[in-house]
C-alpha cells in the first residue's frame, strides 16, 4: 500500500534511484518479504518476462505497464555462487513477482528497471541461513552492483489499526499513537542497524528476534529476513571501514507499522572516477 502513494518514504526511493544510475550500477540483487521455499531450499528468479501478482489498495495501472528487467545471467551466477557455499539452490523459471520487490524497483527506476536478480527466503526463517545468503553474495557489490532488502520495520497485520484503511482507503491515518511495543522495536531495530558495523552488525541484527517485544513486532518472519540478507551483504569485517547505516526515511502506516528505509555504504570512486563497490540498501517497505 504504502509504496503505491506519495509519501517521504517513496521519494527517497526516487532518489536512491537517481544515485545509483548516476554511479552507472551494474545491476541490484533484490530479496524481498512474500518468496519462500520449503524444506532447505531457495531459489532465484529467472522468467524473463515475469508478470505481477495483485496489490492490495493499489491501482493496477501504477505496476501493470512496468515491464521488469530479469538479470537471467547474474541469477545463474548467483546460483553457481550460492551453490558453491553448500546451498541447495535452484533457478525458477516461473516465479511471478510479488509487490515487495516490483514496486519498490518503479519508485527507484521510473522510466526503465536496471538488470535485477531477485532471490527467494527460505520458509524455515533461519536468520543465520539469510545472513549467509548476503555473504556469499557480497563480492558483487564490488562489481558495482546494489543490494535492496524488502522487507518490515515494524510488520504485525494482527496488530494494525485497519479501520481508517475500510472505510476511508486512509493507510497513513493515525487515530491513535503507535503501540508503545512497536515504538520500542522500532528504536530498537534503529539502534541495531545504525551503531553498529562489519560482524558486530551481523550479531546486533540476529539478536533482535530474540528482543521481548520482537513477536509483538513480527508475528511472522518472513519480513525480517530481509535484514538478515542485508547484514550479511555489508557486515563483513573489510565493512567496518565503509558508511555505516544511516535512517534516511520512514513511514508509519496503519497505526502501527513502521515502514523505516536504511542505507548502508557508499558510491566509492577510483583514481578514473568511476564506481568501485556498491551500496547496499535495506528497506522496510
């Protein structure tokens, strides 16, 4: 919902967008919230031309026309690289994407999408299984290509104030403050992601599922996972020297889900000005 309206949130995206075309990306390598598989497995996407599951609230005509760019060589080099580390890994040629992941890329890259390798969850929701996905893949980002992780600051549907939603197709309206348990995840997660770099990053972010108020916050995992795939992308120890996080928007809607985007890295240049290793971006959409 909240991707599909203007908010601060999307407008970063739009600029987070500009940036990376103007740091000539190689390509993103996406991992969202909504694609998991069963038993030890995980799989990346490979239909050239994927068509888009429905959006909730969302007019058709703001995704439909959006034709996504698969990066069908660098999902086989991702394969033959997650395979390498012991992953039981397959290419899926049928997979239509979900809203997590196309969304995000038509508020990043308006008028074209870039190259883009989306990677599944794995439905046991093991964040050192996701942390290691982002570690075998993060040689890429210094062939300039951009991590993005889709996914949920605060994401509780049980606990989400639907009524203005109903009535008004109001998803911003806020009746009533946030809960005092998602303010303090919230904080919580800010301080994990922003405070800490290279492995401490990593341990600060898998210790979040066990924070007290982390069910009340997620009552599932899939959108946390996201993190995970993020911090083992840019929490190596060589990381320790890079930009860490840094909060640059956030959207609270339906009362208590908070949509906070963080940025880690940044667009380094060598002697010929041009990019050397790519940023990585983590978002609760």
């Amino acid at each position: 919902m909240m991707l599909g309206e203007e908010s601060e949130s999307a407008d970063y995206w739009k600029k987070c967008g500009d940036e990376a075309l103007a740091n000539n990306i190689k390509g993103v390598i996406f991992m969202g919230a909504h694609w998991d598989c069963l038993g030890n497995k995980i799989q990346v996407a490979t239909k050239p031309s994927p068509g888009k599951q429905p959006v909730a609230y969302v007019n058709p005509e703001k995704y439909l026309n959006y034709p996504i760019n698969v990066d069908v060589a660098t999902a086989h080099r991702a394969i033959d690289m997650l395979a390498a580390e012991g992953f039981e890994v397959s290419a899926n040629p049928e997979w239509d994407w979900i809203h997590d992941a196309f969304l995000i890329l038509i508020r990043m890259f308006p008028e074209k999408c870039p190259p883009t390798t989306l990677v599944s969850l794995n439905a046991r929701y093991d964040p050192h299984f996701h942390m290691k996905i982002g570690s075998t893949l993060r040689p890429l980002r210094l062939e300039n290509y951009l991590f993005v992780g889709s996914g949920g600051g605060v994401h509780n549907l049980y606990r989400n104030i639907w009524k203005p939603m109903y009535l008004y197709r109001d998803n911003f309206a806020m009746p009533t403050p946030p809960g005092e348990w998602a303010l303090e995840f919230r904080q919580s997660l800010e301080d994990a992601l922003t405070k800490n770099k290279g492995p401490a990053l990593r341990r600060a972010v898998t210790r979040l599922m066990k924070h007290p108020r982390y069910r009340e916050a997620h009552a599932t995992d899939d959108h946390f996972m996201s993190a995970m795939f993020v911090a083992g992308a840019c929490g190596d120890v060589e990381d320790e020297a890079e930009e860490g996080g840094k909060l640059t928007a956030e959207t609270w809607e339906l009362t208590n889900m908070c949509n906070a985007q963080f940025t880690f890295g940044s667009w380094s240049k060598n002697k010929a000005g041009m990019a050397r290793g790519g940023k990585t971006v983590s978002a609760a959409a």
